[in-house]
C-alpha cells in the first residue's frame, strides 16, 4: 500500500516531550503502511534527535528524522517546507502537530475522514487545541489561560466549537491537501509566521479550511511566567511580520494591545487631566480579568488560578511590545 499521509513534526529542545508524541502517533487507529512520519529537529542541543530515532526505527513506521541546520536554514516555516519537500511522492495530505503535543488514536482517521469528503475549495482541516494532562499547577493555569473562550476570543483552535469552516488552523492539529500547500509554500523569510501567514493567502486566494472538533490533540505549555512573557513578545513580533506583508492581515489584537500599552504609558497624566473617567477603561480591564480569573478557576479548581491576574496584563504588554518593536524596525522579516 503506497503512502496517502505524511506527517510533519517540528521540535527544538523536545527531549522531555518527543517520546510520548510519537508513541501516541505510532498508536493511531490509521494503517502503518499509509502514513510517513518526518520530524523537523530545530538543531536542538538535547536528546530530541536520538530519542525520535530510537523509538521511530523500532517501529513499521516509514520515517525521517531532519535537522534544519543541515539544511542551511532555520524556523517553523522553514522546517514545514522541509515536510513537503520530503514526503513521499505518492503522498496525498500533508498533517502537522508539534513536539510537545499528544493526540487522540482516532486523530489520522479523524482528519483523514473529514478532509476526504471535501470539495476542492477546501485547502485543509484541523481541530482544536486541549489542555495536556500535567501535575504542575503553574503550566495548568497558564495551558488553561491560553485556552479560555474569554482570553482566545472563542477562537476554535482553542476550544470545541461546533462550527463548521474557520478561518485558520493551527499547525499543532492540521492537515492540508499536498497539492494545494505544495503550491503556496510557508514563507520562510517569515520564520515563525507559519499557520497564519499561509492560510491567509490561501484564504485570499478562495480557499477554505474545516474545523473538525473531534480530532483532539493536548497540547503542553510552559510553566514559567517569564518564558511565557517572552513567547507573547515573539507572538507579537511574528504576528507583525505577516502584516507587513500583506497590509490587510491586520486584526484587532494588533491595535488594541497597542493602544493598551499606550493608554497605560499615559494613564497618569490624562487622569490629571480628564480625571476619573479616563480610569473606566482600567476598570473594564479589571472586570474582564476577573471573568477570565472565573473561568480559570472553574476549569482547574486550583488557587494558582490567581495567576490570571498577572498572567492577562503580561500577555497584552508583552504581545503589544512586540508588535510595536517590529513595526519600529527598518527590517521586513
């Protein structure tokens, strides 16, 4: 039976994670003959390499294991060109998840079933990103944070949604038709700017993309505040990356979390001048950090769920410095 799906898997420093995802994807419901697996390595200074290798070549897997730096580049958009260009050429689809990621048995079938019955307006399927099972409180709060219907805007990469077509799919849970994202490529200029940056231009181009809620995949988190302020900052700059390409990307995070910085910059000075009610957009702020603080809580039932308080602030600062730093900077990517 020729190969029908290759699955990519980008990784830098996964040695903690890389094991427990491919043994989840080496258990799928999906036949081991028809799908290839490729890991994309990030040059990474830990075991992740050696730890793929073992576990892939003891399996009836076909499989590649890749370094970006032998390849004489780096990045997510790189590392996902990678896949493509190394599938197999009998491949049908193109499935992306991450390292740090586990995924249900059913999720080749899941996605392979939903995108098969497609029409060719239909550049790919993906499904939502769910809390990964953990003991540490700190990554809980901050996995549950990133995922809330409030904080993510009911974005339905984040949560089960029953909705239909999206807008996007995340790259942690997707799969594309080979022969649409072999025609557009990722922009790796960009580096980071993958998912969003490919799938708005195959959106402009006529494409669309079917959001299937039942292909679970879990997804780990950092569990230091400080990594997750710098991952916000990076979200920022790479977010404005795509905007300086195409003008009409721009979305509302990127204004309002820069007039939130500027509006913070300034709150003294204009409550001298206006008074108390230039402090209503704080005390909205409050309101809806208190809501997120719920919904947290609710989902995790732990005290460090009062990390919301720090974590919303850090995520809006943080996000909106890195907005504004690349958009002060002479350099396109």
């Amino acid at each position: 039976m020729s190969i029908t799906i290759t699955l990519g898997i980008i990784a830098r420093n996964e040695e903690k994670n890389i094991y427990n995802t491919l043994k989840n994807i080496l258990n799928q419901n999906f036949d081991k003959k028809a799908f290839e697996i490729i890991v994309v390595d990030g040059n990474s200074v830990d075991d992740t390499r050696t730890i793929a290798m073992n576990i892939l070549e003891a399996s009836p897997v076909k499989y590649k294991v890749l370094n970006e730096a032998d390849y004489g580049f780096y990045g997510h958009c790189f590392a996902r060109n990678l896949v493509i260009d190394n599938s197999d050429l009998d491949s049908k689809y193109i499935a992306y998840t991450d390292a740090d990621c586990t995924v249900d048995k059913d999720w080749l079938n899941i996605l392979y079933d939903a995108i098969m019955i497609t029409d060719k307006s239909v550049a790919g399927v993906g499904g939502p990103r769910l809390i990964a099972i953990t003991k540490d409180k700190k990554e809980l709060v901050i996995n549950a944070f990133l995922t809330t219907f409030l904080a993510s805007g009911g974005n339905p990469a984040f949560s089960k949604r029953n909705v239909k077509y999206v807008k996007s799919i995340a790259n942690y849970n997707a799969m594309y038709k080979k022969t649409v994202i072999s025609k557009f490529r990722y922009d790796d200029k960009l580096i980071m700017s993958d998912d969003n940056e490919i799938n708005f231009r195959l959106r402009n181009a006529g494409y669309t993309f079917i959001n299937v809620p039942n292909a679970r995949v879990w997804h780990h988190e950092t569990n230091s505040v400080i990594q997750f302020a710098s991952n916000m900052f990076n979200y920022g700059v790479n977010i404005t990356n795509t905007v300086k390409k195409h003008r009409s990307f721009v979305t509302v995070n990127v204004p309002l979390t820069v007039l939130f910085i500027i509006y913070l910059i300034f709150l003294s000075p204009l409550y001298l001048l206006l008074g108390n009610i230039i402090l209503i957009p704080l005390l909205l702020y409050i309101i809806f950090a208190m809501a997120v603080f719920v919904e947290v809580f609710l989902r995790t039932r732990t005290v460090y769920s009062l990390l919301v308080f720090i974590l919303l602030p850090i995520q809006h600062i943080s996000y909106g410095l890195g907005v504004l730093s690349n958009l002060i900077s002479k350099r396109k990517t």
